[in-house]
C-alpha cells in the first residue's frame, strides 16, 4: 500500500516537472523572435533595465553591471534615449536604482537620461509600473537570456511592446549559469499566474511619464494590465 502511494507520488512529480519544463521552453520559443544582440537591435526611446542583487558594499552585482553596461552602451549608439533603472529599494540601505545610476554615471551616462523606478521589487511590478507610472509603450528590455523570455512574456502581456537586447558581456560559471535556468522554471510559472489569472497591482503612485508627448490618462490606461 505504501509502495503504492509513493509511486503514485513519483508519477505526479515526474509529470508535474516535465509539465513545468514544457511551459518554460514553450516561453521561450514565444519570446524568441523578439530577442536580439545589442548589435542587431534598432532600439527604441527607452530601456528597462532590471535590477540584480547589490554586493554588501552596496554596488551592484556583476550580473547587474552587465545589464547596465549593455544599456549604457546602447544609449552611447544612439539606440536609446533614455535608461529606465527599476530595482529594490524597500530597505534604508539597500538601494538597487541609485546604485545603478551611479554605475551609469560612471560609464558617461547624462544624468538626464536615466530614470529611476525604486519599487521594481520583482519583473512584473518592473513591467507594470513602466507602463502605468512611466507611460511606456515601447521599450528594449535589457537583461540575460535567461531572463528575457519571462520578461517579454510579462511586458507584452501587460501591453507594452517590447524587445529584448541579451546582456551577455561577461562570463559567468556553468553552475551559475545552470541555477539560473533551474530558478526561472517556478519564475515563469509564477509569471504566467500573474499575466494570465491573478493580475497583481504593484506599489504604485502619482504618474512620471518619461515622454510628455506619449502620456496617457489614467482612464484609458485603465486598472487591469
């Protein structure tokens, strides 16, 4: 009877994983045609650029340096007009924009091209807010591949256009490299509640758009993504 209900168990597992690893690569076969080197893109007015973790002395990480310098050089080529910096800033002392903006800075970025965002604490709060605080309708999203078909899934779903530009200037270990694929299997599950069934309002607040002449009223943009 036991052996029974473990193997049951095991089948369910077995099947829940490979339904898990069926939608992720169904993601990213989705997202797929809207991936491009920072090369090839032909850009847009704007970047999002996602945050990624800071070290203890408070700078960013080397996965966030790489997305920052990928954006920073797109704007250098004329790509991009303005960098939207969306990261964590729920704690005193833990502030992923500022940190990003001075990483920007620091690679001769003008301060009046870079917009902060404090409250994108996750890629759909980053997403949503883009388009209903910053009045974004187009945009390149900035980050690795292994982020980037989750990222697409939830901007297009929310109804900002968007493409992705791979930030793939550094390195990184294989290990490193497989933990992160391995952690967006749950992601894009996660992602795909959010766009498809629960649609979640992040911390919002008074309107920024970044472009005047694109701003939307609050009635058009409406309260559901």
């Amino acid at each position: 009877m036991i052996l029974s209900i473990l193997r049951i168990l095991l089948i369910c597992l077995t099947a829940g994983i490979g339904l898990a690893l069926l939608i992720r690569a169904a993601v990213m076969i989705y997202a797929a045609p809207w991936i491009e080197s920072p090369e090839a893109t032909s850009g847009a007015r704007a970047a999002i650029v996602f945050g990624a973790g800071l070290t203890r002395d408070g700078r960013p990480t080397p996965v966030l340096r790489d997305r920052v310098e990928t954006a920073a050089n797109l704007y250098k080529a004329g790509k991009i007009e303005k960098l939207l910096m969306s990261g964590d800033n729920r704690f005193e002392y833990y502030n992923e924009p500022a940190a990003m903006r001075q990483y920007a800075l620091d690679l001769g970025v003008p301060d009046e091209a870079i917009v902060l965002d404090y409250a994108g604490r996750r890629t759909y709060d980053t997403c949503y807010r883009a388009a209903r605080i910053f009045h974004l309708k187009e945009a390149v999203l900035v980050t690795q591949q292994f982020h980037l078909p989750r990222a697409l899934l939830i901007c297009k779903q929310i109804g900002l256009q968007a493409t992705g530009v791979t930030a793939g200037r550094r390195r990184f270990f294989p290990l490193t490299r497989l933990s992160w694929q391995i952690r967006e299997i749950p992601a894009t599950l996660n992602a795909l509640l959010d766009v498809l069934i629960t649609h979640p309002v992040p911390v919002m607040g008074e309107p920024e758009p970044i472009f005047p002449d694109t701003a939307i009223t609050s009635k058009s943009q409406g309260t559901q993504p």
